[in-house]
C-alpha cells in the first residue's frame, strides 16, 4: 500500500467517523434511534478501519525494518566475508612470504656450504701442491746426493785405475828391466 493510498483511507476514515457522529447527534436530537444508531455503528466501522489501518501501518513498518535489517545483515555479512577473505589472503600471502623466505635461507646455506667447500677443495689442493714441491725438491736433493757420490765413486775408480794402469806400468817396466838385466 502507498503512502497516497494511506492517506486516502485515513481521510476517508475520518470523514466516515464525523459523518457517524452527525448522524448519531441528528438522531439523538429528533429522537430518531435508527439514525442515532446508524451513526453509532458508521462510527464504530471507521473506528475499526482506523485501527485496520494502524495494524496495517504498523505491520508495514515492521516489513520495512525487516527489510532494512535484512539489507543490513547482508551488508554486514558481505563486509565481514570481505574481512574474512582479506585476512585469509593476508595469511596466506605471510605464509608465502615465509616459505619463500625459508627457501632463500636454505639456498643462501647451500651456496654458504658450497663456497667453504670450494675454499677447503682450494686449500687441500694448493696444500698438496706444496707437498709434491716440497716431496720433489726432497727427490732433487737425494737425486743429487746421489749423483755426487756416484761422481765421487767414479772420480775414485778412475784414481784407482789409473793408480793401478800405473802401478802396472811400474811392474811391467820392472820386469822389463829385469829381463833386460838378465
């Protein structure tokens, strides 16, 4: 019902109820008990309208701040999932972030550990380098060693070869000279 219809009926009430008590006034002073009751009972008929329309009003009115509390809870609900979905969203993207950073932390690890490892494969490396020099120097030295003292061994049976050709030389001569005396 409308606002215009409202007010067309409260009107129309109104008039009923005015038009029931002329009625009932009129009979009462001509003595007429028919009208007097007619207007009692028009009256009582508006009266009854009017409280039809009150309930109607009233029941409209309900209807209406039904209606909006509905609109509102559906705004609120709406506004509350929204929040909700933020929130989750929210989380979700934290637990994102803190895989992601757990991912970057291990993999900052792994090139931490591959990088002391490379460093300690470079250190052992250049540390046997150094061992095989040094173990080489110390096999140039034996070498060396030992050569001197096969030079020397050799400069010594040479001396003694040719102490003992000498040595031959003299006897041989000896002898000759013997067998020349003889």
């Amino acid at each position: 019902m409308t606002d215009h219809d409202k007010a067309g009926q409260a009107r129309e009430g109104l008039m009923d109820t005015v038009k029931g008590k002329a009625k009932e006034v009129f009979g009462a002073v001509t003595g007429n008990d028919s009208l007097t009751a007619e207007g009692q009972l028009q009256q009582a008929e508006a009266q009854r309208r009017k409280e039809a329309n009150t309930v109607d009003a009233v029941a409209e009115a309900e209807a209406q701040e039904a209606r909006s509390d509905f609109v509102e809870a559906k705004r609120e609900g709406a506004q509350e999932r929204a929040a909700v979905n933020a929130e989750a969203a929210a989380e979700k993207r934290a637990v994102e972030d803190q895989k992601a950073a757990q991912k970057r932390a291990a993999e900052q690890e792994a090139h931490r550990k591959l990088d002391q490892e490379r460093a300690q494969a470079e250190l052992d490396a250049e540390r046997k380098a150094q061992q095989a020099k040094a173990e080489q120097r110390a096999e140039i030295r034996d070498a060396d060693s030992q050569l001197a003292e096969a030079v020397e061994d050799h400069r010594e049976a040479v001396q003694e070869s040719g102490a003992a050709h000498a040595e031959a030389a003299r006897i041989r001569r000896q002898a000759e000279n013997l067998n020349n005396d003889a």
